[in-house]
C-alpha cells in the first residue's frame, strides 16, 4: 500500500515476526524506517531523510 504526504511518498509494510512497522520511500527503496507505529516509522523516515 503506497500512501502520500505533503513531504513524500512511502510504502507500509508490517513485519510480525519483530512487531515493527517498516516505512519504505516510494523513490528509493533502500531508503527505510522502522517503528512500533506508523506514524513513528514515518517521522524516522523523515530525519533520516
């Protein structure tokens, strides 16, 4: 599932083995965050962007 945000697009996948939340940029995909929300997730994506 891809969702927009006024700073950029990402995609929301949810890894059940360690319970995280993993936010991929649309435009890169090695570029990643991960969170127990996914709202966390995004905002790590964001700083390390």
């Amino acid at each position: 599932m891809t969702f927009y945000n006024t700073d950029l697009q990402y995609r929301v996948t949810l890894n059940t083995n360690l319970n995280l939340f993993v936010v991929f940029d649309k435009t890169n995909e090695n570029h990643f965050a991960t969170g127990v929300t996914i709202e966390q997730a995004v905002n790590e994506l964001k700083k390390s962007a």
